[in-house]
C-alpha cells in the first residue's frame, strides 16, 4: 500500500454513513449476544440453578437488578469488542470498510489496544465526529484527536486487504 499521505481525511458525512453501517452492525451483535445470555439464564432459572423463588424467568429477571447488569454488561462487551476487534485487527469496521475508510495514527507510536479504547470512550457514542463540521480543513473528530489517529478515505484497490502489507 501506499503511504498513508497519499489518501485524504474523511469528511463528517462518509463517517456519518460508516457509522449507520456500523450501528446496525453493532445492533446485530448486541441481539446475538443478549439471546445466548439470556438462552442461558432462562436454562439456569428452568434447571433451579437461579431465581427458584420466581415462576416466570421474566420476572424473575425484572426483579434481580444483579442478573439485569450482568445481561446488560454482556451486551455491552460484545458491542465494544466488535469495534476493538476491527480496529485492532484491520484498521477499519464493517461500515468503514464499505465506505473505503481506514483508521491511521498521526504519529510513529503502534496503534494499541489502549489508544483504540481511548478512541472509542472519547466518540462519546458518534458525538466526538461533530467536531469534523467545526474543523473543515484538519476533518479530525474528537476521538481522532485524543487518540492521535485519522480516518482517511482509500482508493478501491487500496480497500482490498490483499494489498495490505
């Protein structure tokens, strides 16, 4: 591949489209996550294992503030470790992919586990990319910025993994 300065910074509204990509993706994931947790403590509560005092699992899960956290904890990691993975594994998201986007660090220090993580706490959930509109020229959003990285737009031969090397 190229170097990374042949390639421009993405624009808010091709972020905009990644990250409705990525929401559904995101959504999928949290779904599949939430019905293996939830299969699994409907199991238990059937089996006696938990809630022995409550008939219906719903309820039972209705009134356990414990189980309800630890269900949504669940989901959570699941929809945090999609983002992580892919950034982590290969620059780019599902939705990134599709638009030809790419995370880039802005300095020589490797890409790490801890500046994904810094990156996605200071998205503030898609609100950190509104500072694009504010800085037309730099187009760096507020988790680009903490996290010294960039999005850049690719070329179509540039988007194909094969030529990442």
């Amino acid at each position: 591949m190229t170097g990374q300065r042949d390639y421009p910074r993405a624009g808010f509204f091709r972020r905009v489209a990644a990250m409705i990509y990525d929401a559904l993706v995101a959504v999928a994931v949290g779904m599949c996550a939430g019905l293996v947790i939830l299969v699994t403590l409907t199991i238990l509560h059937a089996r006696g294992v938990i809630g022995q005092d409550v008939e219906h699992f719903s309820d039972f899960l209705n009134q356990s503030l414990l189980f309800m956290t630890i269900v949504q904890i669940w989901v959570a990691a699941w929809i945090i470790g999609f983002f992580l993975w892919f950034w982590a594994k290969g620059g780019q998201t599902i939705g990134m992919r599709a638009w030809r986007m790419r995370i880039f660090s802005t300095t020589e220090s490797p890409m790490t586990i801890g500046r994904l993580w810094l990156r996605l706490i200071c998205s503030l959930g898609g609100l950190g990319t509104v500072l694009v509109l504010f800085m037309p020229k730099q187009k760096q959003s507020l988790q680009d910025l903490a996290a010294n990285t960039e999005i850049l737009v690719l070329t179509e031969t540039a988007n194909d993994h094969k030529s990442w090397r």
